[in-house]
C-alpha cells in the first residue's frame, strides 16, 4: 500500500543555517495557528537551555497539512557533537530537506548529514536559504552543492535534486534564484511531487522501529518511531526484540496511542504503515528496539551510530564545599542518571570509573558532555568533572588517535596568528583560498590538540573568525604536546576573599573570584601567564597598627573578575585539576588540595 496522504521529511543542516525558523514559517503557512494568534521565534527549541544558546539539540518531531495531505517534520540539531540524533531519525523518514546558508555555502556538519541521508538512498530536495542576506552568493552555492554530492558519490538520481531558493524568516520560496517568493507553497509542492509516499503492508504483522525515546511523569517511557508494517491499536499485545538480540522477547501492552498534529500530540485510534507514532506502556523500550506482532517477532535493522570520541571522567564531589548546594550528591544518584541518559542518548557511553564513586562518560564533543553536565545541575546534581581526553584505538597494531577536519574562515589580516597557533598544535594545512577579504583555510588536527584552542581563537581573530570542526577518522599519534601554557593561582588557605588578598594576588594573572567569595585551600581563583602554578593568599586581611585602621590607606582599585562558563572551565581545567559542579556554582580546583602534598607530588612526577 503506498500513503498518497502522508509524506514524511526530515530537515539537516549546519548549525545556525535556519532549520528551526523555516520550520516556524511551515508551521504558520501550514494552518496549525489560528489566524491572527500569537507566536513565539523558534517554537521547537522548547528546552531552556536550546532557548539560551539558540542552538537545537534534540531532534523533535511536528506536523503541518497541505491539500489534504499530512507532512511529517522532523527538526535536527546541526551541531557535530549532537549527530548522533541525526542519525538515528533518519530511519524515520522517505527524505530529507537540505537546508544550506546562501552566503556560507556547504560547511562540515552539512558534508557529514547529507552523507548519512545519501547512504540510506533518501530523495534529497536542496534548500538554498537566507536569499535575502546582504553577501548571499546563490550561483557559487549552487555550484558547491553539486560539488558536494559528487564528492560523496551520489546517484544520478540524487545529482539531479531539486532546489528551492528561500527565506526562512520571511516565510518565502521560489524555484529559481531569479524570481520573488510570496509564499512557501513552491517548498511544499515539490515535497509533495519529490519525496516518495511511505509504503508498507497493513494486513502483515506489526513492525514498529523504535527511532526516539520520550518520557512522561504520569504515563513514563514514550516510544516514537515509523510503522513499517501492520496495524497498532490502543491496547494491543505487542512483543518486543532487538535487531542484535533476537533471541530475547518481551510482551508488554500499547496503553496509549498518539500521533502528532502541529505542536499537539493526538489520541489515535489506529495507525497504519507509514505513520509516526507515540506510544505508553512498554517500560523498557529503548532506541533500536523494534514493536512486533506477538505471533511473528521479526526486529528490523537499526542505523549503525558513530562512535564516541572524547572521554571524561564524572565523580562524587569531595570538596570541602560538598553537599551545601546539590540535591543529589551520592555516587548511586549520580549512577542511576547517567545509566538513565543512555536510553535516550544513543551517542553517549557510560562506564563504571577506577573507584566505586567514578564513571567514565563518552561523548561526541566537549559540548555534548557539557550539555549533559549542564542539565544535571539544573536538576539539582553536585559533582566534580575531570579534564576530557580522548579515546584512542589500536588500529592493525599502530596505536591511532581521532583527527578532526577544521574549516576556518577569517579576516586576511589575522590569518598570520591563527596560522602559527595552529601549527604549534601539529596541525596540518590542506587547502587555503582568499575569497575576498576573508580567507577560508582547512586543517587537518588531533582532536585533543584543539582542547582551548576556540577561545584562543575569538581572541586572536577578535571575535570576526568563524571555526568549525567534524570528525575525520583515526591516524597514528601524532605525539605529545603541551596542551596549556599557562599556569593557575591556586589558594593556599580557607576563608573569604577579601579586596585586600585580591588586590595584592592580581598583579599575578587573571582572577576569576571577585571580593567576599568563599574559597578553600587548593581551590584555583585565578590564572597566571606562566606555566606553573602559584599558591596565592586571597583571604590575607589589612592588619591594624597603632597609627593607622585597617581602611586608612587608598581606595584598592579591583580588577574586574573573569568569571569562567561550563564550556570554558571544560577547556581550561589541567590533567592534575577538576571542575566542581554545583547547581549554583562551578568551581576550579585542584586534585589534591593540601598545598604541601601536592608540591610532593609535583616534584615526584618530575623525578
């Protein structure tokens, strides 16, 4: 049976290339608000923290009606380190729009998503957006897309895509570069035409791909995937098995049944092959499993996710600040939610630490842990994070490390800095070309050598330059290098930082800690611009004298405080150091605090 009523569509690209608002627009052209109704920007970032970076991180489904017909939309996040949901919905869907900046042009995270589609053989329809930027350059886009699904052996078939000329925030399309879009009708009309119909047996047994997880207070785990066969009802028996387990099926009940409608989830009678459902009931589903009739277990293949590359270690926080801000503190709660996100994150591995109150967390990126860790100390979590490494592999007997493919794009007259910076992490220059003012310049680089390069970077470029990284494959190590060239203020007693502690420390680097902050002995407050670090004393108090009060002298002239974000503290923080979470704080310490234990140490690793 092939589904003329139903088209399901799934949208990549780049981050910042304007998924989320062309997905507004469809929204509104596609009759889901009422007329004159008041809307919010980029309705489906509806996480807190999406809304704070404006930057998509879960995959989230949504559906619009054109002429009798329903399409499913599928909004992806465009951030390497968040590919994983990219991939696996990809399963879910007949085709993909590819959305593609009209002045930026084809970038990494563009070249790996459009891979992935190319290899499931989806009908790909190009959409060349924000037409109406000011540097939009639609014929060389045009020509770099071509070039881009040559690269990456398309069809001839997928060679001769359509593509659609729009402006996501003005809500219009044209077929050609040349004409003026009133409307989107010309986007939804050539996925009407483009993008095949969803076809399946109905009278078969039931065959439900399990592609997204959700979860519910009232009712718990929602399942959501794509019916590939049969027929599902509230109610049913239904069994489930896995693909790489067949042997092991469990029966479980379909307590409810949803389908989505605009931004609405509806109760569903009955779903047929094609359809995108939610459904209750089933406890333990996880992504991969496959929904089968009870008679006929038959699971379906699932896409192969790409594996982790960065590594942290996530522990119990013993600081002597421990426990007076977080909610949950233990080692068994700290477990228990980090087991709890592998079920819904299928790019992530969680292992249990060297010691029973540590684990090993396995991501994609520095900003795919710091998303996690950001979301566990919102919900209340304290615990303490160690630098990130990453994960090497023993490749034919060679032991090798990940590369990452940078493209940099920078003003002509900063390309002298970035450059000598960049070969001082052993990088290596693949291509270079002046485009203007601006030069576009790729790398090829270990990945931990770009661990605190980015901010490095918006310095030397003074925020114009634009970096971006994906994952190229595995080479032999490149050998050591010295990851930071500086060193960190560290406080060599407890108490309460006062202006005159602080006064006398910040002639010796940067401080991260204004006056009245409580610190502890091994507690970092600040950086000095040598390696090395340097035991400083922040709580140091104006001692009284018969002739003068402990206020007498000038006004002290405090230098503003740099005050470190997840992200950066992720970056700075050294092999010997950790960063403190709490839901209200992040704190820069050392592993060992005692002062005089530690220099021991030091001095034994020098031996």
């Amino acid at each position: 049976m092939v589904r003329e009523d139903l088209r399901n569509v799934a949208i990549i690209a780049h981050v910042d290339h304007g998924k989320t608002t062309l997905v507004d627009e469809m929204l509104k052209q596609g009759g889901v608000y009422r007329e004159n109704q008041e809307t919010e920007d980029r309705v489906m970032d509806s996480n807190a923290i999406e809304r704070e970076r404006g930057i998509t991180i879960l995959a989230k489904n949504t559906a619009v009606h054109y002429e009798g017909v329903k399409i499913n939309i599928i909004d992806t996040p465009g951030h390497a380190d968040f590919s994983g949901e990219v991939e696996r919905i990809l399963k879910m869907v007949n085709g993909v729009l590819l959305l593609v900046d009209a002045a930026e042009g084809p970038m990494p995270q563009t070249r790996f998503v459009l891979q992935k589609a190319l290899e499931l053989n989806h009908k790909v329809i190009v959409v060349i957006n924000k037409i109406d930027k000011p540097d939009a350059r639609l014929e060389e886009v045009e020509e770099e897309v071509l070039e881009l699904l040559l690269e990456l052996d398309a069809t001839d078939e997928q060679l001769d895509s359509p593509m659609i000329f729009c402006s996501g925030r003005a809500g219009t399309a044209a077929l050609s570069p040349f004409e003026q879009g009133v409307d989107l009708k010309p986007l939804f009309n050539t996925i009407l035409e483009y993008i095949p119909a969803p076809e399946g047996e109905p009278e078969e047994p039931l065959q439900l791909l399990v592609s997204s997880i959700d979860y519910n207070d009232y009712v718990g785990r929602i399942g959501i995937g794509r019916i590939e066969n049969g027929r599902i009802r509230p109610g049913q028996e239904v069994a489930v098995t896995n693909y790489h387990n067949p042997g092991v099926v469990k029966r479980t009940k379909v307590v409810s049944l949803y389908q989505f409608d605009g931004l609405r989830r509806t109760n569903c009678e009955e779903a047929i092959p094609g359809d995108i459902v939610c459904f209750s009931g089933a406890e333990d589903i996880t992504i991969g499993d496959t929904l089968c009739a009870v008679d006929a277990p038959n699971p379906l293949p699932f896409v192969k996710i790409s594996e982790p590359t960065l590594e942290m270690t996530f522990s119990v926080n013993d600081s002597p600040f421990a426990g007076k801000e977080g909610k949950f503190v233990t080692s068994r709660q700290i477990r228990a939610r980090l087991y709890n996100e592998l079920l819904k994150d299928v790019s992530l591995r969680v292992s249990d630490g060297e010691t029973t109150d540590s684990f090993k967390v396995a991501g994609r990126g520095e900003m795919h842990l710091s998303i996690l860790i950001e979301n566990m100390r919102r919900e209340g979590y304290e615990l303490a994070v160690s630098t990130p490494h990453v994960i090497m592999k023993e490749i034919d007997g060679v032991l090798c490390e990940p590369i990452e493919r940078v493209f940099i794009d920078v003003s002509e007259e900063y390309t002298g800095a970035v450059m000598e910076k960049l070969g001082a992490r052993k990088a290596e220059l693949v291509t270079m070309e002046l485009k203007g003012s601006r030069m576009k310049i790729i790398y090829l680089i270990p990945s931990r050598c770009l661990f605190g390069y980015r901010s490095q970077f918006l310095t030397d470029t003074r925020g114009e330059g634009i970096i971006n990284s994906t994952f190229e494959g595995y080479e032999p190590y490149k050998g050591d290098i010295t990851a930071r060239w500086t060193g960190s203020l560290v406080a060599s007693e407890d108490g309460e930082s006062t202006s005159y502690g602080l006064f006398n420390t910040q002639e010796r680097g940067i401080m991260f800690i204004g006056p009245a902050t409580p610190v502890y002995e091994g507690m970092i407050v600040g950086e000095s611009p040598k390696v090395g670090d340097i035991a400083v004393n922040v709580c140091k108090q104006k001692h009284l004298t018969a002739i003068r009060s402990s206020g007498a002298d000038e006004a002290l002239r405090l230098v503003t405080p740099k005050i470190m974000g997840l992200e950066e503290a992720i970056e700075f923080i050294a092999p010997d150091e950790l960063m403190e979470v709490t839901p209200k704080s992040i704190r820069l310490r050392k592993k060992i605090l005692d002062t005089a234990n530690r220099l021991k140490a030091q001095a034994k690793l020098k031996k």
